[in-house]
C-alpha cells in the first residue's frame, strides 16, 4: 500500500524551500520588528508574509488538512490539535535570532493525524540545512542519515536548553537554578542557540546529547519531535512522564538515562497548555 502522506511530505519540503528562500532574502533588508505579550516577545512581517505562504500553499493543495501556525494563534485562531490531518507550523523559529542575523534560524512543520507526528521537516535556512524524517523511515539532514549521539553518561554530555527573560520571577528564578543544578552534576557544557527546532535537530544529529525546556509551543516542538523520535532519540515531559505536544514542555536526549536523569534534577514550574481553551 501506498504511504497516504508521502505526497503531503514532499509538498511540506518544497514550500519550506520557499519560505526559507524568503527569509534570507529577508536578512538583506531592514527588518520591521514587532512585539507581541512583551517587549522581548518579537514577531516580524517576515513571520506573518512565510506563515501566509505556507498556509496558503497546503490548503490549495489539501483544502481538508487543519493548521495551527504560531502566527495564526497570535491572532486570535484556537490551538487546539484534533484527529485531522494538521500542518503545525512556526514560520521563523528562532525570530529573536533573526532580528539580529544570529544565525540560528529555521522554518518548522510537524504534520499530525489522529495526534499522531507522522513527518517534520525543519529547514535551518541561513545554515541550508533540511532536517526531514517520517515516521519508521528514518531522519535525514539534506538527505544523508543522521543518528543520536547515543550517549549514556550525562557527565560526559553537552545539554540546551534556553534562557530569557520571564515576568514571574519564581520561574525566572527556577530556569536559572536549573541551569545551575544540571552544570553541577557537572555536565561538558550548556548551549542557547535560540531555536527550539534547532535545538532538537542537533540532538537528533548527534552535536548535542540532550536539550530540555519550559515554556515552549507545539509549533516549535512538532517538527524537531520527529526527527529526533527517528534519529534514534528519547523525548519526553520535563517529569519524565510520556510526551505530550500540547503540554509546552519537553526533554529530548540521546538515551533514556541521559533524559531520566534531567528529569529527577530539574524542578518543574508551570507554563499552562497550548490546548487549554480547548481541552
């Protein structure tokens, strides 16, 4: 039998080709910044103009598929993922990145059905790096197969994870405390490139061994969640518990003992769910 979403992937690579190729073009001008729930959450046009895109290519395409885009969410759509088939869509992760042509910079897609990941593809555009991986069939970097590092020992790790600025500051001072706790096991090192999706597609290829986080969406989780499930990797809730996409919260590592243990030393703070209106 055929793959039923083989051609929705295919589709999913060659409109993120096109959004990717309108952001770097985007990197040559003067970039318009807006702010959305504070003045260090930045939203762009260039967000709005590549969600557009997308959404627009899909359901020309595929009329009956769903969305949810962290711009469509900003204005007002619900987050709310249900059995159909559901492009999830963060057209500039990393936009603080962009704004400052720090180049960590990518398009992520994870495509849902019955909420279930079946692909993602994630485009790291100023590195021209095309994650894709479809379930039980592997994860790629511009088509050459990538793996976890396998790493067991969290000593001998490198973790991600990222830091900014948060209003509440029994949170902010929980995320720096556990930045504290997990470089006191000691571990080699932790990293903040500034994308989440590219923080999982770097465990998933093996330059990182784990990468955890509070506070995130579903639009920067869906698409880094396939490729580093078929990479080989571990992901899971922040308390060691089974994943779940709508929760806003994730470790992802290159073996079981290197996640559980993340999971035992971090505290936990609560950052809602994207589906709370829904649920």
């Amino acid at each position: 039998m055929n793959d039923p979403w083989q051609e929705c992937m295919e589709h999913c690579v060659e409109v993120t080709k096109q959004a990717g190729k309108m952001i770097r073009e985007a990197l040559q001008k003067d970039i318009a910044v807006m702010h959305k729930s504070s003045a260090v959450d930045l939203v762009t046009e260039t967000d709005q103009r590549v969600e557009q895109l997308i959404i627009s290519s899909v359901k020309a395409k595929f009329p009956t598929h769903s969305f949810i885009g962290e711009e469509s969410v900003a204005a007002g759509a619900p987050s709310v993922l249900t059995d159909d088939p559901t492009w999830i869509i963060d057209p500039i992760d990393g936009t603080t990145n962009f704004v400052h042509r720090f180049p960590f910079v990518s398009v992520s897609i994870g495509f849902t059905v019955k909420k279930e990941i079946e692909f993602g593809v994630v485009y790291s555009c100023m590195e021209d790096k095309m994650y894709t991986a479809r379930k039980g069939k592997g994860a790629f970097c511009n088509g050459v197969p990538i793996k976890v590092s396998g790493q067991e020992d969290i000593s001998r790790s490198l973790v991600l994870t990222e830091v900014g600025f948060k209003k509440d500051s029994e949170q902010f001072a929980t995320m720096m405390a556990n930045i504290k706790t997990i470089l006191t096991i000691p571990v080699h090192g932790i990293r903040s490139p500034g994308s989440a999706a590219i923080n999982m597609c770097l465990v998933a290829c093996g330059s990182a061994d784990a990468y955890f986080h509070m506070g995130i969406h579903c639009w920067d989780m869906a698409g880094g969640a396939a490729i580093v499930t078929e990479a080989g990797g571990v992901i899971m809730d922040i308390s060691g518990g089974p994943f779940d996409l709508m929760s806003r919260r994730l470790i992802v590592a290159s073996s079981r003992a290197v996640a559980e243990r993340i999971a035992a030393q971090v505290t936990e703070f609560g950052v809602g769910r994207d589906d709370a209106d829904g649920s």
